[in-house]
C-alpha cells in the first residue's frame, strides 16, 4: 500500500494539500523533517501517514492533554490503531497501555513530553521499534514561541538515549525564522528536510474595530451570530445560526479578571458563556473544556490559556477581546477559528488600554526578553492601526513571500480613498522636531493640542512654536495621522519600554514642501457596513440538510462520548450537502469519508441524506 491509498483508506481524502506530499516523501525515505503549515492545512497527516506505512511504532510527542485524545479519537474513528500516555491515565492503565503496545496493538501513541523520563516509559522504548519520534506544535521548545514550554528541552536528550535513532521531525504552524532555528538546534534536527506553505489562511476573515464601549460591541457582534447575520468571505455567504447547536466561538481576554467579568455580564443578558483561566480549579477548567468540545457550551470566554490543545475544527469565530501581546500570540489563538476549511471570522476589539495592560503583563514577567518584548507589543500595536490589508500584514509580519488576493478584510472590504494630509503631517513632523527625540506620542499629541498638562508645563513644552497648532482635532485623529507617519518611516520610534519618536530623514522633504503626504482613509467604518441577514421565512435546501446532518453527528457524538467533529468534519457534512450521495460509492467520494466511517456511519447518513431529498 502506498502514501495515496492510505490517505483514501483511512482518511477519505483523493488528494494531498499543498506540501503534505512533498513532507511524507522525505519522511519515508527516513530523513528528518521541519513542516510549517498554517492551522487547518492538514499537518498531522504528514506524520499519520508515513506512521501507518513505516514499521514500528511512531511516537508523537504533544504538548496538552486535550490536544493528544481529540486526535487519538479522531484517528480510531477512521481506523488507526492509536493511543495516548499522559498524567490522566492511572498508573494501571498507563501499564495496560505499555503492554498492549509491547503486543503491537499501536501504531501511533501520542505521549507528553513530561512522560519522557518516566522510568516505566524509559524501559518500553528501550525494547521497542520506534520507526519516528514526531514533535507537534514544536514551537513550544523556544522561548521565542508563544507557547513555550520548558519540558520540550529534554525531547533531544530522549532521542539520543534510544538504541536506534528514528527519524525526528518537527510540525508548527507559525514560526519566525528565529524559533524555526531553535526548533532545529534544541530537537538535533540533522539536515532536515523543510519546507513552509506559508501563513496564509484564506477562509478566515480578518477585522480590527475601534469601539468606545467593547462590551457593547461584542454583544451586537454575538447578537448578530445568533441571528444567523451572513458575511463576505472567501468562501461566500457564511452563516452562523444561533439554531445550529454546532457553531462555535471563543472570546479571548488578557486578564482572568476581564474572563470573569466578560462571561459574567454575558450570561446576566442571556447568551450563555463559560469561562476558562489558569485561577480556577483543575476541575471547573477541565469541564469548562469539555462542556465546549463535545459541544454543550457553544461560547467560552478565556485567556491564552485556552486554546493550544483544542483541535476542535467547527470553531466560527474568535473575537480578541483585548488585543495581545504579539503577532505570533494573535495568529496562534485567530488560527484555531476555521480550522475545518471553513469560513470563520477573526475579530479583534482595539482601545489603547490594551498597551497598557500588556506593558504591565511584560514587567510583571520580568523577563530578560523584555526589551524584544516591547517592540513585538509595538508591532502588534501596528496591525491594530493600519490602512493596509491586514492579511498581507500578517503573511509580511512572517516573511511569506507569497503573492495573495485578499478582499475579505476589513481593511480591503470596506475600502479607502487616498486623501492628502500634507499640512497636518507638516505640524505633526514639526513638533516631533522641536521636541528633540524626548517624548512620546501621547505627548506629542498634548502639545499639539495645547493640553495644559503637569507633564506638558512642567516641561515648558508649551514655548515651542507648535505648541496648540491643532486643537480642536480629536486626539484619535491626529494619532491615527502619526502612525501612518511611523509606517511611511517618516517618524522612527526609537527606545523599548518608553518609546520616544524621532524624526527621520526622508521628514524634511515633507518639512520644505518638497514631498506630498497622501494617507488612505477608510470610506466608511467596518461596522457601518451591514451584513446581509437570512430571511428565516425562507430555508435554502442545502442549509436545511446542513442543519439536519449536524443535528445527526450530535446525536451520534453524544452516544459514542466523542465530539461531534471527530465524527465528521462541518467540511465533510458541507460537502455531503453539495454531492447528496444515495449510495456506498458516492458516499466514499465525500471528501472525510474513508473506508472505515463508511462502514461505521454510511447507512444512518445515506438515509438522512435520501429522506431529506425525498422531501
């Protein structure tokens, strides 16, 4: 059996994704190998599939609990022999497992890197074929990832004690060149096969808003989700029907204090949430996760806490309640939206206290990193700010040099008009002259306004001959002015935790009225533009078979304790509407759907499917 007849067998799929051919190759031909795949483009099967065609047994090191026994159920629903070793099996049953897979019971166990070491562990592998040791998510072996975690150091030490060395490879989903050479120095990656399909993720849609009351916003925004209000994206109409008990959605928040307040004045109106961070107990965390996985809370607002081991492909949306840290941070926790393929949103709500908070949250840390720190909090800063697309943002943040359309931003959507801004930028670059490299932009705007501030007067910042130039401008708008400024690099920022601004070279040309400033303004705010609603007078007939084959996955899900996705895909099922399969055959040609689920599953949904159409 060869790559491709697995892939139908087990997995249902015809075809490999973008790279997933290229990695497997290198991998069976018992190279070491680097992946980074953006979240959704199929990178566990990079490592699932050569596992089933190589012998031995592959050992897939993963960083959380919840990440391992989602994709443990999901591979022995398509037929994998398959198994997990971590702190929540008793010590009997992490026996069980030992011995059942010294038997060959398994041909892929997923195992937490803090297991490594234990000696009961120590001794299988000593007397077991290991064919490859695959690190997931491994990012998290460099302090420079979002995620770092310090029990992935040992990985390389646990390879080198092995009486063979299998092939080791190395799958992340975002990762800068600094963490890509950390992930190859810390793991002993030796001449690994690499290779990047980039960050791009053309299902999500991505959007910054700017609102004055944040709490306000996200309750218009769910409202409108459980209206079933429609989008634009790269897929089309997308809805989310508060009747379609399968949607999901998840609220990221910086502090445990805003999770808690968040969720609390979300349920007191009506929309049931649950909540999720590090300050609750063990218990209420792990049932709060559950509730959300196999589908009983459809909203969980949470910290970066949640989130990395949810391989949970029927996420809507991710609503940013405060912006984070970074742009790796951002990415990581977007990214688990539309995990499926797809359509999903990617909100981010912005105000100027979120800098604050994350400058607090940073010198809190105390980190040595600190200083690299404030400047990742300025790029991000950056991206809540701009006029271009914020998806070539991203993809320019990571260096993918891919060309994209994009069209599905906010930024791209709603469109902007070049307007000139000459002589406000003259004001803004003369002040930040005359204040000589001192202060920052709060200042700066003070000054420009004529604020009679402590800090202002005490400076006698108010002798300078820009000193209230612009008042009567809103403060938001003059800032709005300046960082474009900072992007054009007119204004360079210089300093890490208290930036101050500097003007460059290329400022005099605008100074002497040799240059002209032209600044993309938006012609109308993001939010201005209403989504198209669904008339609910009015049922397409393949939204009604959606609705209908969901509800059938939850039933079975239920009956079976799994979540719902790891039956089949919102993918799988969309695709089951556009082919309405009648018979074993054609139901083999639903993309999801392999051998195995056809016999588990094919007659309970090939007679929905035909009732349905009966109608």
């Amino acid at each position: 059996m060869n790559a491709s007849a697995i892939l139908k067998q087990y997995f249902g799929y015809d075809n490999f994704r973008l790279g997933q051919r290229e990695v497997i190759d290198a991998i069976l031909e018992g190279r070491d190998a680097l992946a980074i795949m953006p979240t959704g483009a199929g990178k566990s099967l990079c490592f699932q599939v050569p596992a089933l065609l190589m012998d031995g047994i592959t050992l897939v090191i993963s960083p959380l609990i919840s990440l391992m026994q989602d994709q443990v159920n999901a591979l022995i629903q398509s037929g994998v022999p398959a198994a997990y070793i971590n702190s929540s099996l008793t010590v009997s049953q992490t026996y069980k497992a030992l011995s059942k897979a010294r038997s060959g019971a398994y041909r892929i166990i997923y195992v937490a890197p803090e297991r490594l070491e234990a000696p009961s562990f120590q001794e299988f592998v000593k007397n077991a074929v290991i064919s490859m040791i695959a690190v997931d998510e491994a990012h998290c072996v460099s302090h420079w990832g979002q995620d770092f975690r310090p029990s992935y150091l040992q990985i390389n030490d646990f390879v080198a004690a092995l009486p063979k060395r299998p092939a080791v490879t190395a799958f992340t989903a975002t990762a800068t060149d600094l963490v890509k050479d950390d992930i190859i120095r810390l793991l002993g990656l030796k001449n690994p096969f690499m290779r990047s399909t980039g960050f791009n993720r053309e299902n999500l849609y991505f959007e910054v808003r700017h609102p004055k009351d944040k709490f306000a916003e996200l309750e218009s925004y769910l409202r409108g989700y459980e209206a079933g209000n429609t989008r634009k994206t790269s897929g089309g109409e997308a809805g989310f029907s508060g009747a379609n008990p399968t949607e999901s959605g998840i609220i990221y928040c910086a502090t445990r204090k805003t999770v808690d307040e968040v969720a609390s004045r979300l349920n007191a109106i009506g929309i049931h949430a649950s909540r999720y961070h590090a300050g609750m107990g063990q218990e209420e965390r792990t049932a709060a996760q559950l509730d959300f996985i196999h589908d009983r809370t459809n909203i969980v607002v949470a910290t970066n806490a949640f989130g990395m081991g949810i391989d949970k492909s029927n996420v809507a949306f991710v609503v940013h309640y405060n912006m984070p840290k970074n742009m790796e941070s951002y990415y990581q926790e977007a990214g688990r939206a539309g995990r499926d393929g797809s359509p999903a949103e990617c909100i981010l709500l912005f105000s100027r206290q979120d800098i604050m908070i994350n400058q607090l949250l940073i010198e809190k840390n105390d980190q040595a990193e600190a200083t690299d720190d404030y400047r990742r909090l300025r790029e991000m800063e950056t991206y809540c700010t701009t006029t271009k697309c914020l998806r070539q943002h991203i993809l320019d943040y990571f260096h993918d040099d891919g060309q994209y359309k994009c069209g599905y931003c906010s930024n791209c959507r709603t469109g902007h008009k070049l307007t000139d801004v000459t002589v406000d930028a003259q004001k803004i670059l003369s002040c930040v002259y005359r204040m000589r490299g001192r202060f920052g932009l709060a200042m700066v705007i003070d000054v420009l306004r004529g604020a009679q501030t402590k800090k202002v007067m005490g400076a006698r910042l108010n002798s300078l001959k820009t000193y209230g130039i612009m008042e009567g401008y809103p403060a938001d708008e003059i800032r709005q002015i300046a960082h474009f400024l900072i992007q054009q690099g007119y204004i360079h920022v210089a300093g890490d935790k208290y930036p101050v601004l500097q003007t460059a070279d290329k400022a005099f040309d605008v100074l002497s009225g040799g240059a002209v400033v032209e600044m993309p303004l938006m012609r109308a705010a993001a939010t201005d533009i209403k989504p198209k609603t669904k008339d609910k007078t009015k049922t397409e007939p393949d939204t009604e078979y959606l609705i209908k084959l969901k509800e059938l996955r939850l039933k079975l899900a239920k009956a079976e304790g799994v979540p719902a996705f790891v039956i089949f895909s919102d993918a799988a099922l969309r695709d089951m509407c556009d082919k309405l399969p009648m018979d074993d055959e054609s139901f083999l040609s639903v993309s999801g759907v392999g051998e195995v689920k056809l016999k588990k599953y094919g007659s309970v949904f090939l007679e929905a499917i035909r009732m349905l159409a009966e109608k």
